[in-house]
C-alpha cells in the first residue's frame, strides 16, 4: 500500500512519496522509492514478458510463476507482484510518470486564512491539497498555525452545519406534487397535528387506525418511514417528525395555526375529486363527529370552515354552517342522503366514526 512521508526538520516544500519499505531505502530520516529493489528498468521489463508468456503457455499461477523467474534470472520477485501483473493488468513502470512528482507547500498566508479565518476543518484543507490530514496537520506546525483542540473544532459554524446536514433525514422521492396522501396530510395538519420549522407533533388518545394513516401517508409522499409510540403518561399515542424539509414543504403551502390556517390552494382549486376527498378525510378524522342524523366538523376559523365547506359542495354535498355560543364555527351535514354521499366520497378513515355513519 502506498504510503505518503513527509521529512521531518527539513527546510524544503516537498512530500517524498514512496511505495512499501521493502520497495525503498531509508536517508537521514527519508524513504526513497526504490523499484523492483534497484533492478534496471530493462531487466524488469525482461521478467515481467517472461512471466506474462509463460502464463499464457501454460496458464500457472504466481507462485509457480515466482519459482520460474527464481531459476531462471536469479531473482526473487513477491508473488504479490506477479499476481498483480497477471491478474490486474499491472505494467512495471506503467505511472513512472506521476508516482515521483512532489507537491510543494502552500503560502503561509493561505493556510492561515483557510484554517483560522474561514475555520475550514484541516480535513476539508488536506482534501483540498490531495495530501492526508496528518500532513496537512505538519503543515500548520511547520508554519507555527495555532491547532484547535478537538472541542474547539467542533464548536465551529462549520463543522456544527456538516453535522447537522449529516444527521439530517433527506426524502427519497419527489414530493412537489400534490397527491391524494399529501392532501389528507394537509386534512391533518388543518385539524390536529402542530407543525413548526422544525417538527410535526400529532397526538391522539385513541384511534390507532388514525395515527397509522397519517404515518403511512408520509412514508408514501417522502419516502421515509416514521414509527409512532404510545406515551403511557397521557395514556396516548404520538408521532413525533423531525425534518427541516418536510416542514419546509409543508408550510411554503401556509401556516396552519388554529385562528389562521387556510386549505391549500392546489386543493382549493382542484378539480380531482381524489385530492379533493382526501383532504377532507384528513381534515374530518380530525375534527369530525359522527351519527345517523348528522355529521359535522368544527373550528374556531371561520374562514378555514368556509373553505371546507365550499369543498363539500364540489362534491355535490350540501352543508349548512352555524356559529355557537363559545364562537365555533361548525359545518353540518343532515339528511340520509347527503350522509350517504359523505359515506361514498369522503369516509373516515377512523373505524368507530365510520360505524356510526353506517346507514
């Protein structure tokens, strides 16, 4: 394996590169590439033909093929080296032209800028220079650059962001368009769920059926898989989503706090039925009640109720709002035949809410 050596205490910018020890010879402190243990150039090419005719004549492998230039020129060649040449298509010499060439050091003042000005990590530098970190590291101390302590390292901005990007959660599919699983998450976030920069909250102390949708809507809309768990000390279940692009998504369609939330606008003006419908499941699993005579859905928004009432009626569903006493705003759906319609367009996707409706 190729190793990179750099002289220690000497007052020249270059990296001497060289090979494995039994390949080199040591001077004041310096491995010197030395090929083939000095053989002239000739006499290697001299073998390895040999080697490659006989392999082709009698098809045996490296250590019959070591043995052979043994008696032959007198010689010991590795049988690591023979198998490098029959098997991976090595020629002796074949980057004679790049393996000598040194690299010289950069300015003071630019590894000074790179490191303490910008707090690039001495990684990112030595990738950079195509040189390992520990060079890199020797360059510094050649040039007496201060070397930040491990702790000191990772407090900078830097290094902070790679960590985060790294532990970020990235979508494994294209999520741009709004399909029916992205509109009942809308539904959702109209309803229940609480959504920030950051995160997506949902929690509910029953309703299985409900929590498992919502999750499976996200796995089938980004890509990524989110387990919910039960939380004994509210005898409830929660779904916790921590994903800066999620919620970046999800909120360029607006806020979705309680007083201010509106239906998204690809929904609001859609003509398909399916995003239309699912929205409005969401939005009913969440803040809907159910039985034989009536079904309802309530909101402190008004303007929000409107919007969802005026998708009703696109699903040819008449409905009537009214506002109560504690100023909630609620729209009424009554008469078997518009619940039958509610039932055959929208549904609920909670069990017990559906049973009701069973007419």
């Amino acid at each position: 394996m190729t190793k990179i050596l750099e002289a220690k205490e000497r007052n020249v910018n270059e990296i001497i590169i060289s090979y494995t020890p039994s390949q080199s010879i040591k001077r004041g402190g310096i491995y010197y590439y030395m090929p083939y243990n000095n053989l002239p150039k000739e006499r290697v090419m001299q073998i390895y033909s040999f080697v490659i005719n006989k392999r082709k004549e009698e098809n045996i492998g490296q250590r019959k093929l070591a043995r052979l230039v043994e008696k032959e020129f007198n010689i010991n060649i590795h049988e690591n080296t023979i198998s490098n040449w029959i098997y991976s298509n090595k020629i002796p010499f074949g980057n004679e032209k790049t393996q000598f060439k040194s690299l010289s050091k950069p300015a003071k003042e630019e590894l000074h800028y790179l490191y303490i000005k910008e707090k690039l990590s001495a990684q990112r530098i030595a990738q950079k220079y195509k040189v390992s970190t520990a060079i890199l590291i020797n360059w510094l101390r050649f040039y007496n650059i201060p070397i930040r302590t491990h702790k000191e390292s990772m407090n900078t901005s830097i290094i902070k962001e790679e960590l985060s990007q790294k532990k970020l959660k990235k979508p494994t599919k294209r999520f741009n368009k709004i399909i029916p699983e992205k509109a009942y998450i809308f539904g959702v976030l109209c309803g229940d769920a609480h959504i920030n920069k950051m995160s997506i909250r949902f929690e509910i102390r029953r309703d299985k059926d409900f929590i498992e949708e919502f999750s499976k809507c996200f796995e089938i809309v980004y890509g990524l898989k989110y387990n919910y768990h039960y939380y004994e000390k509210r005898n409830s279940y929660v779904l916790y989503i921590s994903s800066k692009i999620i919620c970046s998504d999800l909120l360029k369609e607006g806020d979705f706090r309680t007083f201010v939330w509106r239906i998204p606008k690809d929904i609001l003006e859609s003509k398909n039925e399916l995003i239309i419908s699912s929205f409005l499941r969401g939005f009913y699993d969440s803040e809907g009640s159910a039985s034989k005579y009536c079904i309802s859905a309530s909101s402190s928004n008004n303007e929000g109720i409107k919007e969802v009432s005026l998708l009703l009626e696109k699903l040819g569903i008449k409905n009537k709002i009214i506002q109560t006493k504690r100023k909630h705003y609620v729209v009424n759906i009554t008469g078997k035949e518009r619940i039958k319609l509610f039932k055959e367009r929208i549904g609920f996707t909670i069990k017990r809410k559906m049973e009701r409706i069973e007419i």
